[in-house]
C-alpha cells in the first residue's frame, strides 16, 4: 500500500526517495500471507517487498518467491537480508517497475503461481486489472490496498459498480480484515484492507470479442450510472425484464447474460 511520490520514483544515480508507507507490524504481514491457501509447492509473486517483512513470511509458508522491487536501495538491502535464500533458489529478486513485468514472460512463476503485495494505492487499479486480464492469470489473489476501494470491490451493500463487476468477471473478491493506519511507517491518512480474489481464471468468457463486448456495456451503464439500463442501452433493452434497473442493481450474471444478448 506503498503511496509513492512520483511516478518514476528516480534514476540510478540520482535516487529520490520514494515516499512509502511500509509494514511494520509482522502479524500483519502473518494476515496478508495467510488469506490464501500456500503450500510448499507454491510459488509467489510478491510486489514491492520494501525492507522483506511480507517476504519472511511468504518464504515461510511456500518454496518458491519471486519478489519485484522497483527501488534499487530497497533490492540492495533485500538482497544482503535475503542472502541464505537467494543462494538457496527459494527468494528470486527482480529490480523492475511492476508496469513493465510481463507475466507470461516470466518461466519462474511455472504454470500455476498466487500475487501477494502491499500494493501502492496510486496504481491499486491497473495492477489488479494486469492481472486479472493477462494470459497467465495468478491463481488467487492477496492484497493490501485502500480500505474504500475492498469495499467498493466486494460490494457488501448489494449495490456493484464497474469496479467490483470488472473485478468478478475473473474471481470471487473478499475483505478479510482492517488493517489500521498505525500498521505503517509513516502512517497513511487512511486505513487498509486485506483483499482476497479467489477462484481466479476467464471462464465467463467465450471469446476476446464477448469479452470487449462486455466491458464496453459496462462502460456505457455506468457512464450514466443513475440512468436505467434501458435508456443507456438502446434498442437491445426493449422490453426486457432488467430495461427499468440501474446499472448497479444487476449482477455479475445479468451482465454476462446481456453480453450475449
């Protein structure tokens, strides 16, 4: 949940800190490790490691971690932390921007891999759509992020939004705990959530072509979000049973439903 203060964060050589919140409660990071099942055989790919105190306990649970870290002192210091682990092949770091990691190019993930992360909240958004939307898909999902963002995501009050339905297109969202502020060094203005996506894969679509037809539906309910479906959607919606709805009050499968209309 690293808030960082520039996009580039710096050039080597030129090092401007990065303005991160880091984790400094290991129960906590005991939490994040814990909502999802890990075993032995598991691999993880861990973003954004900081000072490794996710890391630990991911190393503790699981025989393989792949850990990107955009900031070269922090990959510095892993590195001498780490040392036993790295030469032993379970801890593999990678100085990279997570923007320019490409999973499917990536043989240490093997077939079957699970994300975890305390995540930066600026780019919260683009990193759970690259996921969810690549062609290697991680298995699950656990992540530190906004708390009003796994609210908005798991959609407990009924009401969906093209957040929480683009996110249960690919896996099951839960809000596993709170995590307050005080958790963090230095503390953000607001507090964090656990979030865990399940059962993660595409198989409510048929085709890349359903699958745009799909968002772009969602794009344009949502555009107009206190309008009836029926009024935004056109001559599809006529005389259909869901025309009087809004968008938030249709589920995920009244969704797939009218993609394939």
């Amino acid at each position: 949940m690293a808030e960082k203060a520039s996009v580039d964060g710096g050039e080597r050589g030129n090092h401007i800190p990065l303005g991160q919140h880091f984790l400094v409660r290991p129960e906590i990071a005991g939490w994040v490790a814990g909502a999802i099942s890990l075993t032995r055989h598991d691999t993880v790919l861990e973003i954004g490691p900081g000072h490794g105190i996710l890391t630990r306990e991911l190393l503790a649970r699981t025989g393989s971690v792949v850990a990107i870290e955009k900031d070269y002192s922090l990959v510095a210091e892993l590195r001498e932390t780490f040392v036993a682990e790295i030469c032993s092949g379970q801890l593999t770091l990678i100085e990279q921007d997570i923007r320019d990691f490409d999973p499917v190019q990536c043989s240490l993930l093997g077939t079957r891999y699970s994300l975890v992360a305390n995540i930066p909240y600026y780019i919260t958004g683009y990193i759970i759509r690259k996921f969810l939307t690549t062609k290697h898909q991680p298995a699950d999902i656990a992540v530190l992020v906004q708390k009003e963002v796994a609210e908005r995501i798991v959609a407990g009050d009924g009401k969906e939004s093209l957040l929480s339905l683009s996110v249960k297109a690919y896996g099951t969202p839960g809000l596993v705990r709170i995590v307050k502020a005080g958790a963090f060094s230095p503390p953000p203005k607001v507090d964090s959530a656990i979030l865990r996506i399940s059962g993660i894969s595409s198989a409510h679509f048929t085709s890349p072509a359903q699958e745009a037809r799909f968002f772009e539906l969602l794009h344009i309910a949502f555009s107009q979000k206190r309008k009836q479906v029926g009024g935004t959607l056109g001559k599809m919606m006529s005389n259909h049973p869901l025309s009087k709805k809004r968008p938030e009050d249709l589920t995920l499968e009244q969704w797939i439903d009218l993609t394939n209309l």
